[in-house]
C-alpha cells in the first residue's frame, strides 16, 4: 500500500506493508542508505534517525507508526552540522559504518542539551555501538561541536 | 572436491580448469607460477605512465592507488603519505583508489596472493610505494631538466611544485604530460627518512572521515542496482548439518519473493528488496540433517581440552630446548587457562553482491582476501579465478572475518548468483543473527602451564601445552610443522629464551564449529597466558612486575620489550599512589613485528572491572600515521577489552546461544576507557598497527585485578553471562 512519510523536509509516497520497518523504506525503497543495518533488534544505534527531533531506531519502527511525524536522517543534515566537522577534525570514523547513527544520536542530544556533561553523553551515547571503538574521539568531538556552536 | 589444475601443453587452460586451494603455498605446474595460475583468466591492467600504484590527473591531482582494502585501520592514509612523501606531492591534493583484484600485480608482497590481514599492509608496501612514488617524482624531475636545459640535481619537488634556483618552476599539471613520457628510472633514488616531512607527522589524516560523518561512504549494504535482487539463506542452526528437506509454502506467499532454492550451505530466499527476503526466509521450513552436526555444549568441549592438555599424548612441538625429563622435579607454579569461542561482530554484518553468467563473474563487496576468494569462488562455480572480477569496497570492519579460508558468505553469494544467471545483480544480506550464528570463530583455546622456578625467583624452565581447533587447516597458506597462529606469543617470548628448559606442545581437536583469526590471532589468549603468568611469578618472587620483566628482558636483549615498557610505564606514573580500590596491571606483548607495552588502572564497580585510564606505547618500526596509530591502540584496546570483559559465544547441545547484541554483550560508550599512545622513535621500516593493541589489554587488566584481589584470572571473559 502507499503510505506519506515526511523525510527530511519532503513528504514522500512510498509503497510497502505498513509493518515495513523504516529503515529497510530508507535504503530499499527511498535509496537514502546513510542510516545504517546493524542488528534490526534496536540494540546497535547504526540505523539511527529522528523522529519529530527525537532518536529513534529506524529498524524497529514500522513505517505505519510514523503518520505526521517529521523524520530527519543523516542525509538531512547536508553535511553542514557542526558535529560533522568535529568528526572530520578529529578523524573520528574508523570503519565508519555506525557513524551515521552515533552522529545522529549526537545531534539530538545537543539539541536538548547545547553544553552535554561527561554523564549527558553516556546517557545519550552509550545505546550506540562502535566495533572500531572510536568512543573517546566521538566523546570528544561531541565537546567540540558543542564548543563551536556557542562560540 | 580439490582436482589439480590441468594446464594444455601450450600453457593454455583448459574450460574446466579447478584450482586446488593447495596451490596457493604447495605443488605447482613446472613453469608456471603460482601467480600464474592464480591470476589465470585476469584481465591485463592498462595502468598510466605513473605505473600500477599512481595515477596524476591533467590538474595535477595525484590518486595513490590501494592494493589493501581499508576497513577502518587507516591503511589508505598510511599508505598515500609513503607515495606522497617520496613523491614530494602537495598531500591536500592526494587521493586514494581501491586497486582491483589481480593477484600479480596487487599481491600482498609477504602472502604472494593479493589480500589484506596480519598487519601487513604498510609493512608488504614500504618499500614498493616508496619506490614508485620516488620513481614519478624523477620523471617530473627529467623533464623539467629536459625541459629548462638544466641539472636534475639542482631541481628541487615540493608540494607538486617542480624548481630550479633560477626561478623557474611548474606544477605537476603543468610538466605532466613530458614526464609521462620519460622512462621511469630502474632504481630511484629514496630519500634518507631523517629527510621525511610528511611521514611521521600529525599531517597525515585519513581522507575518508568527511564520507563517513555525511552517510555517503558506499558500503556493500549500500549497493544498489538495476535489476538487483536480494538474497538471504536459511542456515543450519548446527554446525556440520545439512539440508534434508523444506517446505516453502509459507515462503512463496510472501510478497516480494522471487526464487526459493537449494544451495551448498542452506536454503536461499532470493527477493525484490531486504524486507521480502527476509520475511520469506523466516518463513521457510527446514528440516535438517544433523548426522554430523556438533551437539556437544562449550561445558564439555572445554573439558575434553583440558583432559587432552593433561594427557599430552599426541602433542606436536613448538619449542623444545633443555633436558626436559628433569627439570619438572619438585614444587612447580602451575596454572591453567581457558578462553571461549569469540565472534568476531563487525558492524557491518557479512554480504556480498555477485553476478555471474557463465564464464563472466563480477564481485562487489568488502573484499578483504582477493586471491582466496577467487579461487573459492573458481571452485564453487568453476571458473577461471583471475577472470572473476572483483570491486572491492570499504567495510564496515572485518577483524578477520571477511578474509575466510573456505570463501564462506563469498562464495555463498557466487552460488546464488549463477543459480539466477543473466548477469543480474544479486545482493546477499546476513542478518545480525546470520552473522552472529556463523561460525568462524576466534577458536576455543586451553593453556596448560607447569614452570620450574630457579633460586632465583625467575623460571627455570617453562612446561607449555596448548588445545585448540587449526585455524590454518584446509587454508591455502603454508601449514607448516605446528600450528604456529595457536602459539604465536608463546613461541619467541622473552620470558622463554631467559628459562634454560623449554617443552611447548600443541594439540590439535576437532570440531565442525568453524574457526578464524581474530584480531591478533594468537595474542588473543598467548598474551593473557603468558603476562599474567609473569605477574604471579614476580608476586611469588615477591619482586614488582616491572623490575621482574625487566630483569627477564634484559637477560633476553629483549630492548624493544624494555623501551616500550619503560615509556609506558613513565607516561602512566607506575608506583605513584591512586586512589583507594584503583589498580594499575601492566602488559608488553610483541605480535606482527610491533611490541606494545599497556598499562590499564582498574577499578572494580559492582562486580564489574571498570577500566579507566590505558597507557599505550609502541614501537612499530618508523611511524607513518601518528595520529592513525593512536586510533589503532585506542579502537585495539576497546576491541580486546569488550571481548576480555563480556566476549563469549557458547553452545548449548551444539546451538549457539548468543544471536545478537543483546545477548553478545560489547563495550559501549559508558564503559570505554580513555586511551593514551606514546610511540617509540625508530629507524626500522613500519611493522604492524591494526592488531599489536589488542593483546596486552586483556592481561594488562588481569594483572590489575590480581594486585587489587589477590586472586588470579585463569579464564576470560572477566565478566560470566
């Protein structure tokens, strides 16, 4: 059936059964292949995504779930999010592959939080999985980005 | 299965030809190589007047081309500042491209097959992209001379910027197509490294971090093509079982799904997206032949290990010095260790996308072993293995798991492929489950130790029995007379060559529970073994863990083991007080030419070892990437930490019991430690850097734990589910 779903500022028609998870819509169908797949249970944080400016797990949540609701993924934020150039500068990505998602899970949470603690940032992060373990960089671009934005 | 290869007295191949993995290290045709024969069916590789390895755009741009894939270790920096530096190229403007497949000319010059593991990628390279970069630069060199009537030896490179002191001068763009047509010098002359400006320098970043911090690197997930179709395989929940018989009824129902059908390893749903494929292989059911499948539970493997390593029976040796029938007289330190099967988890789960029609085979996918998944792929499907194309990929990881020794999810998705023909694209997904359930483990490993201690307080002479499964059976690479990768930390320690007695034996079980390298491959129970050992000596010597390594280096000339020992533990303050229920544990282990000296403080917090801080140094031979070094000790550490805490993949009644990351617990960004790296000047050539963390974490911890409790660690992981 087709279903509205309202990506990154353009409402889109798209066809799949309502339990169609969203980020199988995202790669498959819309070919927005920044959110990744990591584990398809909610445990990796690669598939992460906002919803209404919320993290949420893209591949847990049926599209069906998602009528009116605002969703931004990684190609939503054109490249020009601080945090984006925190990760560039610190050369955070290793393999790369859940940095879509660590980077979304970190803009939500500055968005809430512009000056995130030591303490904000394992809440917000710690639901996000680096094989590479790349974590003190994310940490520390985190820090970085939120400098930058208030300067 | 394995037929030799047949080759017509002409040298021409026949149309059936089957390489046996075999060939690889073993028996050849006379005349023919075994490049030769690997590379059979290779297309030839039209590359510029730069050669195989650089290409120069009309803009002066320089491409580094990469033979080794890059799956997060930052090999392409590496390997882009050799060319760059030798090159004198202006490196904002250096690009780096993934080299295709051709075992003759991209080989790994230390496997003789093209293929990327064992820390090798800079180490094989050093000195043939020094070369070919310093060739390119004399060919800009010999045509400014040409060009302005002058001296080459008075012209001068630097930043793609070509000069003479009379102030002429000329960008590569501008000279490039007179030095295309110089002949490239037969031996360039290299710079003296003291003369290095580039490498060695926090310059040298990666060039793919803007990619992956925008969602636009491509990955094999990623793919997507016209016609494409999508694939996933019911597995055996049983290692060794087979497919008796499916129902597809409820399968063929689901919307999407295109071809349902038998293949080696299991069932394949082949359907128009992900979604379909996967619904419709849940869908299927299979009965399975479970004849020869493992049943037994890890209980029981890892007593059988330890009842073999007691009996030593039909042990083969890896070290035997000394009279050994009476030196074990007396009270001996004896210990034993165990250690689980580990997956490997890379976040990327494995997948592939093939198309084949006939003898027309193209590969898209992170491809991290070329050779040996040609020639599985050759096999499966019978074709020429040089002719199978592949583009390789970034990868969301690998730590081994993607270059297997069978061709696994590779040749999986070759078999589908040909099942579907028309050369139409066919992308095979593993699920985090698939990948999880199989198999290719990190091995189950048991220790057994009985040491002589001397009068000395220092061991006398070392009793070292080790079980385990072959990682290196049935794999194209030498076998050898031991299974070294079992033993490999063991064999050539230090704390070895200062005992007077050496009797090392490892015994071989079997198992049809696959088995891999994993990140470090032997240091990843060795260096426990064999540091923690060490640490209990020196507390039964009542001598500090420091000064008794030092003592054992020293009497081994073991100057490396001591330089990065002795900068780790200045840079960590060893013997300065910490604060009440905080320890440090120190670990130096040597692995792919590097040796890597930690020392981790550790708490305890509710029964679970909290590590906090984790000094690192290194010395790995002449330093390329600084700051890629450091990501390497800080992504080993967290690597060897999350497996030494909570890794272990377990069977119960021969099914595995761990599917996902639910249950496979991994450090997350709560428990990670903060990694510092401090590297050891030296003039060697490069040795390895993704790998030489890994080892010492896991007894870098336990020596921390043993000061902090008094009580050894004899298995990992720290933390039982």
């Amino acid at each position: 059936m087709s279903i509205a779903l309202e990506v990154n500022g353009k409402t889109l028609q798209v066809e799949a059964a309502p339990d169609t998870p969203l980020l199988w819509v995202l790669r498959d169908e819309l070919k927005m292949t920044g959110s990744k797949f990591g584990c398809g249970i909610a445990q990796c944080g690669a598939c992460t995504v906002h919803a209404d400016g919320q993290p949420i797990r893209s591949c847990s949540t049926p599209i069906e779930a998602l009528a009116g609701v605002k969703i931004t993924t990684i190609e939503g934020l054109n490249g020009d999010h601080p945090l984006q150039a925190a990760w560039v500068k610190h050369d955070v990505p290793q393999c790369g592959y859940c940095q879509s998602g660590q980077i979304m899970a970190a803009a939500a949470l500055l968005a809430e939080k512009p000056h995130p603690t030591d303490a904000d940032i394992n809440a917000a992060m710690s639901g996000n999985i680096c094989r590479c373990g790349a974590y003190q960089r994310i940490r520390a671009a985190i820090k970085d980005a939120a400098a930058s934005k208030s300067a | 299965m394995n037929k030799p290869v047949t080759l017509s007295q002409n040298g021409t191949t026949r149309r059936d030809l089957v390489v046996g993995a075999s060939l690889v290290g073993g028996a050849l045709l006379v005349g023919c190589s075994p490049t030769d024969i690997l590379n059979l069916g290779a297309k030839k590789i039209d590359f510029g007047a730069f050669g195989p390895f650089i290409k120069i755009g009309a803009d002066g741009a320089v491409t580094v081309i990469s033979k080794h894939i890059e799956f997060g270790q930052g090999t392409h920096a590496g390997l882009a500042a050799i060319v760059a530096e030798e090159l004198d190229a202006d490196w904002s403007r250096v690009l780096v491209e993934q080299s295709p497949a051709n075992t003759k000319v991209y080989q790994n010059l230390l496997f003789g097959a093209q293929g990327t593991g064992g820390s090798t990628a800079i180490a094989n390279s050093w000195m043939q992209l020094r070369q070919a970069g310093a060739s390119a630069r004399a060919m800009f060199v010999q045509a400014a001379s040409s060009k302005w009537r002058v001296p080459a030896a008075e012209i001068t490179v630097k930043d793609s910027v070509v000069s003479h002191a009379s102030g002429k001068s000329a960008s590569f763009a501008d000279l490039l197509k007179d030095a295309a047509k110089v002949a490239p010098p037969t031996a360039p002359t290299l710079k003296d490294p003291k003369t290095f400006t580039l490498i060695g320098t926090q310059k040298v970043r990666r060039k793919d971090s803007l990619a992956k911090s925008t969602g636009t690197a491509i990955y094999t997930q990623d793919i997507h093509m016209p016609g494409m179709l999508t694939a996933m395989v019911a597995h055996a929940p049983r290692f060794g079982a087979k497919v008796a018989s499916y129902d597809d009824t409820e399968a063929k129902k689901v919307k999407g799904v295109v071809k349902i059908f038998k293949i080696a390893t299991g069932v394949a749903v082949v359907a128009e997206n992900t979604w379909a494929a996967k619904q419709g292989r849940d869908a299927l059911k299979v009965t399975w032949d479970e004849s020869k499948a493992e049943k037994r539970s890890t209980p029981e493997i890892a007593q059988s290990y330890a009842k073999i390593a007691s009996a030593r029976s039909d042990g083969t040796p890896f070290e035997a010095r000394g009279d050994a029938t009476t030196a074990f007289g007396g009270p001996l330190h004896t210990a034993t260790f165990d250690f689980p099967y580990l997956a490997h988890a890379s976040m990327e789960p494995m997948n592939c996308v093939a198309q084949v029609d006939g003898q027309k085979v193209k590969l898209t996918y992170g491809c991290q072993g070329p050779t040996m998944d040609q020639v599985n792929v050759a096999k499966a499907i019978g074709v020429l293995p040089g002719a199978i194309e592949i583009e390789t990929l970034t990868t969301g990881g690998s730590f081994g798991r993607r270059a297997t020794v069978d061709g696994d999810y590779v040749v999986e998705c070759a078999r589908i492929a040909k099942k579907i023909g028309g050369f139409t694209p066919v992308k095979l997904v593993w699920t985090r489950e698939d990948d999880m359930l199989g198999g290719h483990y990190r091995p189950m490993v048991h220790h057994n130790l009985a040491i002589k201690v001397g009068v000395d307080g220092y061991p006398a002479a070392w009793r070292h029995t080790v079980v385990t499964q072959s990682i290196m059976k049935g794999s194209p690479m030498p076998q050898g007379k031991f299974e070294a990768a079992a033993v490999e930390g063991v064999l050539g320690s230090p704390y070895l060559k200062a005992a007077s007695v050496v009797d090392g034996q490892v015994i071989l079980a079997e198992s049809p529970v696959s088995v891999l390298w994993w990140r470090s491959v032997g240091g990843t129970h060795t260096a426990l073994v064999m540091e923690h050992t060490i640490d209990q000596l020196a507390a039964k010597a009542g001598k500090d863990p420091v000064d008794y390594r030092r003592a054992l280096y020293t009497k081994a000339d073991a100057k490396r083991h001591l330089a990065v020992m002795d900068l780790a533990t200045q840079k960590a303050g060893w013997g300065k007080p910490l604060p009440a229920g905080t320890a440090r544990g120190i670990a130096v282990h040597e692995s792919f030419g590097s040796v890597v000296a930690q020392v981790a403080e550790v708490s305890i917090i509710d029964g679970v070892p909290r590590v906090g801080r984790v000094v690192c140094a290194v010395d790995c031979g002449i330093a390329i990437a600084p700051d890629q070094i450091a990501a390497q000790m800080e992504g080993a550490v967290t690597y060897g930490l999350s497996a030494a805490l909570f890794g272990e993949i377990t069977l119960k009644d021969g099914l595995v019991q761990q599917h996902n990351f639910d249950t496979y617990r991994v450090l997350r960004q709560n428990e990670a430690p903060t990694v510092e790296t401090y590297i050891v000047p030296s003039g060697a050539n490069p040795s390895g850097i993704g790998e030489p963390g890994t080892p010492p974490i896991a007894p870098a911890v336990a020596n921390a734990l043993l000061a902090l409790t008094g009580k050894p660690t004899t298995s990992l992981p720290f933390v039982k589910a």
